[in-house]
C-alpha cells in the first residue's frame, strides 16, 4: 500500500484501496459463511440424571465430509454457578462406531453405547461431577 501511494496519484489510489478493501471483505464473509456451514452444532436433545446433573447431546459435521459427530457433555445446572463437561464424542466414519445411547446407570455413573453393540461406562465424580474419563472413537 505503502508503494501504491507514492506511485500513484490520489484518485488511483483512493480506487485501489476501496477495491483491495471490498475484495478483502468478500473473502472474509466467503470464508466465514463457508466456516459456518461446515462446522454448525445442533442441539439433538438433553437426559436428565439426578438432580442438577443432565447429558446434552449435540450433533455436527466432521469436517468437510458427510460424516457425523455426536458430541456428549453432563451439565450440573447451579443458575451462575452451572458447569459443563466433555464426556464423549462419537465419529460415525466408521459404521459401528456411530453413537447409539447414552443412559444413566447410577447417581454417579453413566454407560455410552454405540451402535455395534459396545458401552463405554463412564464415572462421574461425586461431589463436582466431573466425568473421571471420557469416550473417543474416530474425533
């Protein structure tokens, strides 16, 4: 820009900017919409656990390709002082590793099934909630 405006004259310039400017911005809005549309998460749904503690389950695109990714979270519910966790996410690249359920199977504990038949328990630690491990196939 710098030799743009000592070579030109103020007219050029003024048009050279607006053009390097409006072709910036377009760049910008193409990559962010092109961003949005492959990387938006839909909600899918809640379970709820014992109280304050529900899983939400959350569902976008993996990467550019058709393949899905299940995303599962606990949440223990406080008002201000709510906290939410990774728990899991499931990439159904691969057919059986496609996310299924998932349920609670105690007041501390939830199991994550897939579609293959395989659960993947997951302990929640008592007083925080916070899941001691986490559930990964394909992300």
């Amino acid at each position: 820009m710098a030799l743009a405006a000592v070579g030109l004259r103020w007219m050029w310039l003024r048009v050279v900017i607006v053009v390097l400017a409006g072709l910036g911005a377009s760049a910008a809005l193409f990559g962010g919409l092109l961003n949005l549309g492959f990387s938006s998460t839909e909600e899918v749904g809640f379970v709820d656990g014992p109280a304050p503690y529900r899983i939400r389950v959350q569902q976008s695109l993996a990467d550019l390709g058709p393949d899905m990714v299940m995303s599962l979270s606990v949440r223990r519910d406080g008002g201000l002082l709510s906290r939410e966790w990774d728990l899991g996410c499931f990439n159904d690249d691969v057919p059986d590793d496609a996310f299924d359920s998932v349920k609670w199977t105690g007041p501390s504990s939830v199991e994550i099934a897939v579609t293959d038949g395989r659960t993947f328990p997951v302990a929640l630690d008592p007083a925080s909630g916070r899941p001691q491990t986490t559930a990964d196939l394909n992300c």
